[in-house]
C-alpha cells in the first residue's frame, strides 16, 4: 500500500500514514506513533536537563512549552551530573533500542567529542529475561509442532538474556548438548517504531540543529538501522557463525560452535552448547593452570588474522561473548559465541588499515598523512603538512611510552578525532573494527597486563604486506582481472565510434571530427600499449612459476602462452 506524504509543521515530512502492529496488537497510524512517542522522548530528555538537544532540534515547540510549565519535569531534573552522563541515563531510561543505537554511535569518533563517545560506551543493555514459557510457545510457532517433537529436553531457565533475544539451554534427539537463541516475543515491532521515531529525530536535527549537518544524523540512523535489523535475522548469524568456523578450521587459536542448520529459523538459531570458562573470570583460569601471557597474545593473533588473512570479523567481542577451553591448559583455546555484529573491509580500506600502523610505528608521520589524504575521505585543500604536524602532535605522546603500554586502539581513535577537524569522513566499518580492537586490547591486558600488542601483531603485518605486493600476488591479481581489462580495452574505441555516428535530432549523423579522429588514435595506442604491459607480466608471471615449480609446469606454459595472446591481440589495430 502505497504511503501518502504529508507535510507538517509537528512531523517531519518523511513521516507517514502508515498502519502497524502497536505493542497491545492494535495498528496505530504511523504517525500518532511517532508523536506519542516523540513526546516522550521530550519528557525524559528535558526531565534529565537536556534542554539544548530539546531547543536545538525544534523537538514539538508547543508542547515543548507545556513541558517547560510542568512542575514534575523541573523537581526530577538530574543536577551536578555531566551533560554527556546525563544523555547516557537519558538513553537507558528511553529504552534497548535507543542503548544499542547509542552503543553504536559511541564508535563514531570521528563525528563525537571525546566526553559525549567515552560516555555512550558505558551504555549497558540491562533487559530482564522473558518467561521461558513465552520462549517455548515462541519456538512452537516457529516449529509449527510441540516441543517436545523437536528436543529431546528444553530448559525453560534462561542462560542468558538481552534486548533483541535470549538463549536456553536444550538437547537434540540424538544426545547433542546445544544453546537455543530465540527472539525476544514482539521485538520487531518495537523496533519498527522506534527505527521511525529516530529517523524523524535525525530530520528534526539535520534541518533545525547548527551541528547537524556536520554529525550527519541521518547516515548514522541509517546504518544502525541495517545493524538491527540485521541482529533480527538469526538465520545471517548462523550464517556468520558458520563462516567464521570454516575460517579457523584448521586453527588451534579459535573454536566456533557448530551450527545446526536443521533447526535454525528466521526468529531461532540453534548451536552446540560449549562449556568453557569466561574470559572475565581470571582467578578461574589461573586456578586451571592455562597460560595467561599465550591466551592474551594469541587474542591479538585471533584479531589481526580475522582482519587481514580472512577479511571477516567477529565485532563483538566483550567479555559476555568470550570463553576459554582449557583441556590442555598450556595451549588454552578461545570460543566465541553471539555472531550477530561482524565486520569486513575493502581491500583498499585493509591496505590504509595495515599502512598506517606500519607507519605509525615507523614514526613516519608525513607517510601517515599522505595515507589520510589517499584514502579520499578528506577535502581535496587539506595541505599535508597541517595534517602532518596534526598525526605527530597525537602519536608522539603515545609512542614514548614503553610498547606494552601502547594501544592500537587508541592510536586508531586519536587518528579518528584528528578527522573531525580536517572534516574527513571515516568508513563505518573502520569505526566498527576500532571499536572491536579496543576490546581485543582490554581482554588481553586484563589478562596479562604486560602484553605488548606491537609485537605480536607486527609480524603478522608486515607478512600480509610481503605477500600483497609479492609477484605470485600480483600474477593472481591479473590472471582474476584479465579477462575484463581486455574486453574494456576492446570495447572503448567502438563505443566511442558509435556515439560519434549517432544522429542528433533525426539529423543525419556529421562526420567524426578531427578531434574524435586524435582520440581514437590515442585510445587505440593506450589499448595497445595496456595489452604489452599485461602480456608482459603473464609473461614474467609464466617464468617465475616454471623457475620454481616442481614437477607442475604446466600453469606456467598457459601463463606464457596467454601473455603471447594479450600482446598480439593488442597490437592488432
């Protein structure tokens, strides 16, 4: 049903007439829904002294009056408290999804001040579990039969709750030990209208509040929008699980529960059950004799192999979603549970990652601004001698200290607030892989305070690097992009033709200009000269393999021969 538009001065105009779903099964236009609730957003951000965000983003003017009046709002308002403590308790009392986009926020160094994003990462999703009755009907739905049918035993008793859903414990026919994770009864709609209520704050507060533009509310509504309702679909967690699974197969640094695909839906995931000890509970790994300084090493390992060797990672890892295996306490092994938050980079992104880091730890500051200014996230003006001094004025502090105190994660974020004042724009999912390396950190130093993050990671570095710019790597590069370079090679010159001989306003066509004639030529020398470096190095590609293969000679004839090929097809005019 198609969603009329209407224009307000008490909503914004993207908000619509829409029917759905309320809280008690009625459907409440969209609209009313917005309001209400944007009243009572008004009420605890005033009752908390937050009259700035109130006044800034012209949040309901009449009813702001009203407020003002209200004895009530003016005896329960939060006094001596910081105002980025009071948006924080202003946040929790609003609700778990209005924690959870402040969670997601907190990363957003770049857009934030310092006190506003430290605050917001205290935020804690503090739910009660629902009743495990509710859970069992919630999972007969999804298995349309009696529980009974599908598990051996159900334990009603939560092992653990939060907002989006909760887990319980069970047994599959055939013996297994497994956790069941069902959503939380009615969570989408919730989420629906509080996805709306925030949409329509960031419209207020990009038209009315003199820092929206630059905070860019709507991007960040946007992207917590995809992550929620990402978490929503149990069925891509699994999927995440499996896939992080497969990464570390042959890994003795990871264990992944196994997903059991049969019983997984929608709204239901079902995993092996392990049984391991909380990375938070350090006097019980110490009382099992597992060796703490390899544990915290091999966290670091676990990150920087996740990042750079499998470009996927697990990016939540508080202490709540790491376990320890210590059935050989010398060489104890992390499992990790809860697979709705991952991450992945672009390969460029993963080379400005890697760059700066080496960089930084080179002292190359000038390296470092050439990098940010590269990445093209910042104004094309910025000189990079400001941006220098810029990098060396925050990383200078911190690298005179000893290595182990040094923090990755904090050198990502200082870089991260340097770009508030270049207005450089940072990919979320760096912000995201900031965020899950300052928590790689503080596990690792909570378990072994004299970690040194530089050394164990650098290694790891520097051999991605070496194998990047490898000549085995960049034979695998052109043999992947051949196929298309050359057919776009081809192609130019004759779309370009075309487009000249195509009549203008049923005009018959004119005659290609000398002009068009010059470009021709210069497309036909540019082709013929890409195909001579591309045959080239299938060429020089053919005879380092056939230099150091054994007994397989054969990929280094076709690399020779399709080297051969390229250049005599792009020597033909």
């Amino acid at each position: 049903m198609r969603c009329a538009r209407v224009s307000s001065a008490w909503l914004p105009a993207s908000s619509c007439w829409r029917g759905a779903p309320h809280r008690d099964g009625s459907r409440i236009p969209v609209k009313l829904r917005v309001l209400l609730r944007l009243i009572e957003i008004q009420r605890v951000l005033l009752r908390h002294g937050l009259d700035d965000y109130v006044r800034a983003t012209h949040l309901y003017r009449p009813l702001r009056f009203v407020f003002f009046l209200s004895p009530g709002v003016w005896f329960e308002r939060r006094r001596g408290v910081s105002r980025a403590a009071r948006l924080r308790l202003a946040l929790e009392e609003l609700g778990p999804i209005f924690v959870k986009f402040g969670q997601a926020v907190s990363t957003r160094r770049d857009l934030l001040p310092a006190d506003i994003a430290d605050e917001l990462a205290k935020l804690q999703d503090r739910v009660p579990p629902f009743p495990g009755a509710i859970a069992r009907e919630s999972l007969e739905r999804a298995y349309a039969r009696a529980l009974s049918q599908v598990f051996d035993a159900f334990d009603e008793t939560p092992l653990a709750a939060a907002s989006i859903a909760q887990v319980h414990a069970a047994r599959l026919p055939g013996g297994a030990e497994v956790v069941v994770k069902v959503l939380r009864p009615g969570m989408r709609a919730v989420i629906e209208r509080d996805l709306e209520v925030l949409h329509a704050l960031a419209d207020l507060a990009h038209r009315y509040w003199a820092e929206g533009r630059r905070l860019r509310p709507r991007e960040l509504v946007a992207e917590y929008h995809k992550t929620i309702l990402d978490e929503l679909d149990l069925m891509r967690e699994a999927a995440n699980a499996s896939q992080l699974k497969r990464n570390f197969a042959a890994s003795e640094l990871l264990y992944v529960p196994e997903v059991h695909w049969d019983y997984c839906r929608t709204d239901v995931m079902v995993m092996e059950r392990i049984h391991g000890v909380p990375i938070s509970e350090r006097s019980r790994l110490k009382a099992a004799g597992a060796n703490i300084a390899q544990l915290a090493e091999n966290g670091v390992r676990i990150f920087f192999t996740q990042v750079f060797r499998h470009n996927f990672f697990h990016a939540d890892m508080h202490p709540g979603n790491i376990f320890v295996l210590v059935d050989d306490p010398q060489r104890p092994r992390y499992a990790a549970v809860d697979f709705g938050i991952v991450g992945t980079l672009d390969p460029a992104d993963q080379l400005y990652l890697a760059e700066n880091f080496l960089a930084v730890f080179d002292r190359d500051y000038r390296r470092v601004a050439q990098l940010h200014l590269q990445s093209g996230w910042v104004p094309p003006d910025t000189r990079v001698d400001e941006m220098e001094s810029a990098v060396r004025t925050v990383c200078e502090p911190i690298l005179d200290r000893p290595l182990k105190d040094i923090s990755f994660g904090r050198i990502l974020l200082r870089l991260f607030e340097i770009s508030r004042r270049f207005n450089m724009q940072i990919q979320p999912q760096l912000m995201l892989l900031q965020k899950t390396l300052l928590n790689v950190e503080g596990l690792g130093r909570e378990l072994y305070p004299e970690l040194d993050i530089w050394s164990t990671a650098s290694p790891i570095l520097r051999e991605w690097m070496r194998e990047r710019t490898s000549v085995r790597a960049l034979v695998r590069e052109l043999r992947t992009r051949a196929p298309e370079l050359v057919a776009a090679a081809r192609g130019l010159p004759a779309l370009l033709h075309d487009l000249a001989q195509r009549p203008r306003g049923g005009a018959p066509a004119p005659p290609p200009a000398r002009e068009l004639s010059e470009l021709l030529d210069q497309l036909h020398a540019a082709r013929r000269r890409d195909a001579i470096t591309l045959g080239a190095a299938y060429l020089g590609g053919g005879l380092f393999w056939l230099a150091v293969a054994h007994g397989h000679e054969w990929p280094g004839w076709a690399l020779l021969a399709a080297g051969v090929g390229i250049i005599a097809c792009g020597l033909r005019r």
